[in-house]
C-alpha cells in the first residue's frame, strides 16, 4: 500500500502461505513468524518458520526456525533485535507465555524467562528498550486487566497500572498516550509517562484518520 498515492499492488508473494501469524519492519525489511496454514486442527507446520521480505528487491529469505512455534504472538524490535512474546500453541489451542528474541545481523535465536503471565491476543509497544503489553487472553481463555513492561537492557519484567477493565484488542501509540481502537470492553487510554489509564480520548477526534481504499478479498491471498 503507498498512502502517498493511496494505491494497492500485488508483490512477490510469501515463501510460506499462512495465517495468524507475527509481523514487524526492521531496518526496511518485513519479518514474518509463525502461525498456521489453515483454520483446521490440522494447522501445517509453519508455526515455526520466520522468513524476511526485501522490498527493494521484492524477494523473500527463509531465516532460522523459531524455537517455541507459535500462532499469533506479539512481535516488536527494539535495535536490530526482534522479540516474540506469547502467543498460541495449537492445536490444543494453549495460551503461551514465552518470550524469544531474534538477532537480525546474526540470524540467531535466544530464549529468555517467560512473561510473568502468559497471553494471547495482546497488544505490545517500543518505549525506549522498554516493551509494554497490554491486556489479551489468559491460559483460563479469559481477558485480563494487567499490563507488563519488559526492560530489554537487563530482560526483567515490571507491572505497571492494570487498566480499570478486562480487554484483549488492539491500541495504536499516538504520543504519550495507547489509545484503545477495536478493543473489546476497554474504554480507557493508557498514559505511559504516568503510568496511569484515563477515559477513551475517542480517536475519531483526532486528527490521524483519512479514508483509503479497501482492499478487494483477493488481495487478501498474499497475507494468509
């Protein structure tokens, strides 16, 4: 998508079709890990793969297997490293609580201690060389309240404000500020120099939303 032109366009296509998978950009790369191949108990094998895609070039690379595979974990970088965190075992369908780091120059996997509570479904953001994790679902499958930071320098975890209501959804970082957007019973933001939760700002009064084009589901084929 060029939001310059508001335009769509094919590109090369995965090496491994999949869905529910984890996604970042590092230095103008695309990183894809995990997920499945179909939604059946059946799910394929590509929970474990990780693979890089060039725009420049328009080409994917197969990278080093993910040693915990996983569906659907959060996946953020901070300063050439890449971290994976929680997620989805299948096919029992297990919330996970793992964390694991890829080393992007040496194309080299490392396991770290697990978050202090596992969790699917969650929303996690770059602070500094500090990860925060939001909400999500626990191994009981319900929505939590919690919220986490991870201090990648010294790899110890911290809990900060829980949020005033159980959720699992999605936030965008605008600012100082989480917002929640498509956040299943959340109506509060989280403030993060504070480390405080506040009523919703509502995001449609602020001044990041312009109308795009939809894509047709088709298109829809390089990302499942």
């Amino acid at each position: 998508y060029n939001p310059l032109h508001n335009r769509w366009r094919g590109v090369t296509p995965m090496l491994h079709p999949r869905l529910a998978f984890g996604a970042v950009t590092e230095a103008g790369k695309i990183y894809v890990f995990g997920g499945a191949q179909r939604m059946t108990m059946d799910r394929g094998d590509v929970a474990k793969l990780c693979e890089a895609y060039d725009p420049a070039t328009q080409t994917w690379r197969q990278l080093a297997n993910i040693p915990e595979p996983l569906e659907g974990p959060a996946v953020v970088a901070v300063d050439g490293t890449i971290y994976l965190l929680g997620g989805q075992r299948n096919p029992a369908g297990t919330t996970e609580g793992a964390v694991q780091s890829y080393n992007v120059a040496k194309n080299k996997w490392t396991r770290h201690r697990p978050m202090p509570e596992p969790r699917k479904a969650f929303s996690a953001f770059v602070v500094g060389r500090k990860i925060l994790c939001m909400g999500g679902i626990d191994v009981d499958q319900k929505s939590t309240a919690t919220t986490y930071c991870l201090d990648t320098t010294t790899m110890k975890w911290s809990r900060l404000a829980d949020a005033p209501e159980v959720h699992c959804g999605f936030f965008v970082h605008v600012g100082d500020r989480l917002c929640s957007i498509d956040v299943e019973n959340c109506d509060s933001d989280y403030i993060i120099s504070e480390d405080a939760w506040v009523p919703d700002r509502k995001l449609a009064a602020l001044p990041i939303w312009h109308k795009v084009h939809m894509v047709e589901p088709v298109a829809l084929s390089l990302a499942i």
